[in-house]
C-alpha cells in the first residue's frame, strides 16, 4: 500500500514542518512548566548546590574566575554602553544646541534600554552558554541517566537549582550593571566633554524616575527568568556527542538574544504604551 510520504515525500515534509514546529513549542513549555514547578524542591533540598550555583553565576567557574565571571563581563559592557551613549547623545544633541540635556539621555535610555538589553546579552553569553554547555556534557556522558538511576529528580537538580541561584544573583548583579552605566555616562560628559557636573546632575535627577528602575528590575528579573529556560533545555537535551553539544549552544544564544529583544520589547509596551509615561517642558 502507497502511503502519501512514498508518493510525495516534499508534501509530506511541508505537512510535517507546522506539525514539528508546534510540537517543538509543547515540549518547550513542558519543559519550562515542569523546570519552574521544581523551585521550591530545589530551594528546600539542594542548598548547597544552589549556593556553589550562585557563586559560579558571579564570579565563574575555572579559567573565567580568573576575570570575574558574569560580573566583569556584565559590568564592563554596560560601562562600555553608558560611555557609547554619552557620547552619541552630547554630539547629537550639541548639533542642534541642547548638549546640555545629555543628563537626561543618561536617566532615561540607561534605565529603559540600553541597561536591560546589555545586561541580558552579557547573561547569555557568559552564564547561559556555560549552563548549556555544562548540561550537554552531561547529557552525552549519560550524567543526567545516572542521576535518574539514583533516585535524583534531574530536572530539580540540574535545571531548577539553576534558576533559583539565577533569581538571587541578578539584584546585585544588575544592580551593577545600572550604576556603572551612570558613572560611564557622568565620566565622558563630565570629564571627558568638559560639561559643568551641577548641570548634568540636574538633568539627570530631575528625569531619573525610580518606578522606572523598580520596571527595569523586574525587566531584568524575568529576562533571566527565560534567559536561563531556555539555555537549560537546549543543554538538557542536547545530542551527538561533543559538536551536537557547541551546536546546542550556538542554537541556544542565538534563541535567548532573541528572547532578550522581546521581553524588553514586550515590557515597554505593557508599561509605557504610547504615553511613555514621560513628559518633557520647558
């Protein structure tokens, strides 16, 4: 009997790819769904290994420890970023004569944009491809087999942890992130372009919102939140051997830079809108 894959097999394919495409999303938020409901197990049963976790998350593990890990890195893009701004903005801004309202550039885009995104991407390119990379190795050694044999819930210990540690790590860490991009954009206004500090600083204070940095925390808190998901389950189901593992990787940063851009996307517009809630007189 002819089955429609023998006859046409390129139909058959074009089927199979919605098919494919949505069970991939099920498993996904299975996944996620399971990963999230373990938390509490793994706060109240692994605490040790949720605190060797957050210290690997801040300071790295191995030869990263050497430079900080996941705070260094963070810490120096958004200093990099908070000093590209200033930059950018006292230029534009002094073409049409208003250079003095680089301040305000400082307090608004650090806090909404410019912060959230670089701190997100430094997470995925530090923590989030180490965890899909450790989870990986330890899939293709049949680690994760082992613990099953055990009696070990693999998820609870290896995913879950994870993002406990992830959720106590990302205050301070973006907490860093935040003033270090103040202090980079007040250092090349200041010192570097020679504007009056009393004027920046006015600027600056009287735009600085601090309901927007509570927003740009929680924006910070659930961009980790998926950062971390969806490293987790392209390690924890990583296959062939050693290149299956830098593939899922590759696949995985790539998955959570998009995710980054959308969450913060997804943000601004849940709680600005088109007002902004902002307003700019003189």
């Amino acid at each position: 009997m002819i089955t429609l894959r023998g006859a046409y097999p390129r139909l058959a394919r074009q089927i199979d790819r919605p098919v494919n495409f949505f069970s991939r999303i099920g498993d996904h938020t299975l996944f996620y769904a399971r990963a999230l409901r373990g938390t509490p197990h793994a706060a109240v049963h692994f605490r040790k290994e949720i605190i060797r976790l957050i210290a690997e998350i801040s300071m790295g593990a191995g030869t990263l420890a050497m430079i900080g890990g996941t705070v260094v890195i963070v810490g120096f893009l958004t200093l990099a970023a908070g000093g590209t701004l200033a930059v950018q903005g006292y230029s534009s801004l002094g073409n049409i004569g208003i250079e003095a309202l680089t301040g305000f550039l400082a307090a608004f885009i650090n806090v909404r944009i410019s912060a959230p995104v670089v701190a997100g991407i430094g997470l995925a390119a530090t923590f989030g491809a180490g965890v899909t990379a450790q989870l990986g190795a330890m899939r293709i050694n049949e680690e994760i087999d082992a613990l099953e044999s055990m009696g070990i819930p693999p998820v609870e210990y290896l995913v879950s942890t994870r993002i406990v540690a992830g959720m106590v790590a990302i205050t301070p860490l973006y907490s860093i992130a935040v003033i270090l991009s103040f202090v980079a954009s007040q250092f090349t206004t200041v010192v570097l372009f020679g504007q009056s500090g009393g004027l920046y600083d006015h600027y600056f204070n009287t735009f600085l919102n601090p309901i927007d940095l509570l927003w740009s925390f929680l924006q910070a808190v659930l961009m980790a939140i998926t950062i971390l998901l969806v490293h987790t389950y392209f390690g924890y189901f990583a296959t062939g051997g050693p290149s299956g593992v830098g593939v899922a990787v590759g696949n995985a940063v790539r998955t959570s830079l998009i995710v980054v851009v959308s969450v913060t996307l997804l943000i601004s517009l849940a709680i600005y809108g088109s007002n902004g809630n902002f307003n700019l007189s003189g």
